[in-house]
C-alpha cells in the first residue's frame, strides 16, 4: 500500500525528460543470437546514450526479435507484465549465451521464478516508507540521507532491492520536489552525507542532474555527495564529457556504482570508470550476491581484482534483500562468510568489500565475517589467521609471563589467552616454512623461525 503511496508521490512530478521515455516500437537495431552478432546501426546513434535509451528492449516481443531462441519462452510475458523490463542494445550486446549460464543474461532477462515467491518476500524489505519525512527522502542513519531521484533505469536488474518504485512509471524528481528535500536538509543539519539514488539519477537529463546536485550544494551542512548508479555497467556512454563536467562543479561527489560480474567490465565500462576517475570522482563498487551469477569465491576474487585495477573500490558485497521476486537468486549467508574467508590473505585488502546483510524491519547494514577472535582473557585477545595461526595479542599493562613451564598444562588455546604460548601454528604452514627458507641463520625472539 505504501507502494501506491510512493507512486502518488511521483504522480505531480513534473519532470519528463523529453525524448528519453522508452519509444522503441520500431527498434533500429537487430542482433543475432551470438556474440559476434552484427548490429546494423551507426556508431554514432549506437554510442549516444539517448538513442540506447530510445531503444532498449522493454517487450517480449522486442527480446524475441534480439534472442529468436526466447520464442518458446512465452511464459516470460506473464512476468514482465509483473516487473518490468529494461535492457540496453549496449547491455544485450555482451550477452554472449542466450541461457541464465550466462550472467549478463541473468542479470537483464526475467525468470520464470520470479513468480515463486516464499512468504519471507515483501515489496519494501528495508521499510524504507517508514524512514521516509518527505517524500523521496530517507533518513534513517542519522547523518546521512538518500534521495531517490528518480523511478527510471536504463536496466531494470532482476534482483533490484526497489521493484515497488522502478520501472512501473518513469519519473525524475521535480524542482518543488528537491526544494522539499533541501527544506528538511536545512533543518536537519546533522545530515552531512547525502545519496541521490533511485532508480538510476545518472538516466536522468543533463539539467535535472544539475539541479538536484546544486540544490544538495546549496545546503552547508551537506559535506559528500554520493550517486549510486549502474549506467556505468549497463549504459557506459552516458558518462559524457559534459555530465562529467557537471559532476565535477559540486566535488567531493563519489560515485558508487554496481558491478556484479567481471564480464561486466567490458572496454566501454571500464572507459567510462576511466572518465569518472579523471575527473576526480573517488568510485566504489556495490555487488549482490545471487544464486548462480557469482557466488563463488573464484568469481568474486576476478571481480574485485579487475575492479582495482580500474580504480573502483570494492565497498560492499550484500546479501541479497528479501524483496519479491528474488527467492531463485538468493544465496545463504554462510556463501558470503565463505567468500570472505576465501579473500582475506589472498588478496589485498583495496579489493576486499565489506559483505553486509541490510537486515529487515529498517535495522539497516550489518556486516558479516567470520570469526577471528577464538578467545579472550584479561591479559590476551586469542585470535586466529586466514592459515590458521593462533596468536594473542596482549592487552595494555600486560606483562608478559617469562614462559612458565606448568608440567601439567597441555598446549592449547587457554594456554595461549593465558600468554603461557605466544602462538600456534599449524605444522604444514607455507610461510613458516620460506622463513626458514629465506633466513636460515635467524631463529628465535627476532622472528619465530620454528
Ligand atoms: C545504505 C544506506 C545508506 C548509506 O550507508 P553507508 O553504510 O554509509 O554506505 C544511507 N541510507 C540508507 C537508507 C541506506 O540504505
Ligand atoms: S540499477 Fe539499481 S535501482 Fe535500478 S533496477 Fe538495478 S538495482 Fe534497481
């Protein structure tokens, strides 16, 4: 019902992007089933990103026209008739199998399943309307805020977290709106940070985008500007000389964006990230984890690797939220744990997000990883490593006990929180053993050579 809510409140905006509402009932461009399919438009329409905009494929009719294989996948309709349907020809032209094997196609192309919901599922997990003073704003931590800018994506993502709002009706804020906003930023001076979300802000005009970040200026005690956004990912030609342009006048605005696979990272993505990170906008990665896309420790490790290497920070692997629509894709929480147990010690710690779960009933981001602290004492915090070391770590004023021999105590990790051990090391251990390797004649206090 707060849906309904929500859509009144977007009724009176009165925004409409001119030319940028989806009128692609004679789509230009054809696309055979590979992925060396010829697509017969010129560049210069395909890498203007009001054309890709123009024609994304948003009907079963027009996904059968780009996919003939989809033919027998009627059933699809019944679904995109439920959540909408968006994909750019830029999007559907990394789809490199026409099967839910292929992550691109997973990510874009509405399952069957989608209309299995269990009872766990609701529109608004997050109670987001509740967090909600005016409207188009939550505030829920208390110094920072999110706009949601507008209802429209260029891609509407299978898993999305906001189905209640995206892609029914295509709306960006209006002027009266964000004025409503700002009032309650003005009067709400804790609010340092703010997100402009949506739905995706960067679909947005060139003008609507600089009238909600001027007016976020406008209000002093606003210090970051953030933008979620995937229009890196699905809509890369968006990022125009002249948007970066705007971008850079409200500085420090950071961008985070939502990759979910590496082949995600194509030469136009990763340009585009290029283009944001010259002109100094600090980027950061948002994933999903989902159930047959890339839950896999092996995938993630690719996919935040290729990420750093484009100057994309790795910020947050979530769990995936328990909005409608989303049951077949959900992976269990110990898949997550797994994955950072997985990535700590293997790779740098500039690649490893944090894996949150945004919990129900508003209780907001909690992350998650596994235990490192086996034990505790008044002297020593036990903790183990990613090869399985256990070592303490004394707290102030410890002094430590000159290596008590007690007859009857074994080695154990009581013996180690009590400091009678220093540490315990499994026997097969790699780096112990170059150690020994590398500096045969160093033994003892210096560095542990066992
Ligand atoms: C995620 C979120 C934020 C930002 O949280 P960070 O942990 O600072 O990235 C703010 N408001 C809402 C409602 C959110 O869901
Ligand atoms: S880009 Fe974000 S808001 Fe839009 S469909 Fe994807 S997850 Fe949802």
């Amino acid at each position: 019902m707060f849906n309904r809510k929500d859509e009144k409140v977007q009724e009176d905006q009165s925004v409409e992007p001119p030319g940028i509402i989806a009128d692609n009932t004679d789509s230009l461009w054809e696309k055979s089933n590979s992925a060396e399919s010829v697509i017969s438009v010129p560049l210069s329409k395909w890498n203007d990103w009001r054309w890709q905009m123009r024609n994304r494929i948003r009907s079963y009719e027009q996904l059968v026209r780009v996919f003939p294989a989809l033919k027998q996948r009627k059933e699809l309709q019944g679904v995109m008739n439920k959540y909408p349907m968006a994909i750019t020809p830029y999007y559907a032209s990394k789809i490199q199998e026409t099967n839910y094997s292929d992550p691109i196609f997973a990510l874009s192309v509405p399952h069957i399943q989608e209309l299995y919901d269990s009872a766990c599922l609701s529109d608004d997990p997050l109670e987001e309307h509740c967090d909600m003073p005016v409207p188009g704003l939550v505030h829920r931590y208390r110094d920072r805020a999110l706009v949601i800018a507008t209802t429209m994506c260029s891609m509407y993502c299978r898993h999305c977290t906001r189905k209640r709002i995206t892609g029914m009706r295509e709306n960006s804020i209006s002027t009266r709106r964000m004025k409503q906003i700002v009032e309650y930023l003005r009067s709400h001076p804790e609010i340092t940070d703010v997100i402009v979300s949506g739905g995706d802000p960067l679909t947005m005009p060139d003008s609507v985008i600089d009238m909600v970040l001027s007016s976020l200026r406008s209000v002093p005690s606003v210090e970051v500007i953030r933008i979620g956004s995937r229009v890196p990912v699905v809509l890369p030609m968006r990022i125009t000389e002249e948007l970066v342009n705007i971008i850079r006048k409200y500085h420090p605005v950071w961008i985070n964006t939502h990759f979910n696979h590496s082949a995600e990272l194509t030469p136009e993505a990763r340009a585009a990230c290029a283009r944001l990170a010259d002109a100094g906008v600090p980027l950061g990665n948002q994933t999903v984890l989902l159930k047959g896309i890339n839950d896999s420790p092996q995938i993630i490790e690719k996919l935040c690797r290729s990420l750093v290497r484009n100057r994309v920070r790795p910020y947050y692997l979530y769990q995936c939220d328990l909005v409608r629509g989303v049951e077949h894709l959900r992976t269990s929480v110990r898949k997550g744990i797994e994955i950072m147990e997985y990535m700590r010690g293997r790779v740098g710690g500039i690649a490893i997000p944090t894996f949150v779960v945004d919990v129900p009933h508003g209780g907001g981001k909690i992350p998650v990883l596994p235990n490192y602290i086996i034990s505790m004492s008044e002297s020593y915090t036990v903790f183990r490593n990613y090869e399985g070391m256990i070592v303490s770590y004394p707290e102030p004023g410890t002094e430590p006990v000159a290596h008590l021999i007690m007859p009857e105590s074994q080695s154990g990790v009581w013996e180690v929180s009590a400091g009678i051990d220093e540490m315990i090391m499994p026997e097969k251990n790699k780096r112990m053993a170059r150690r020994r390797e590398n500096s045969p004649g160093v033994t003892g206090d210096s560095c542990n050579g066992f």
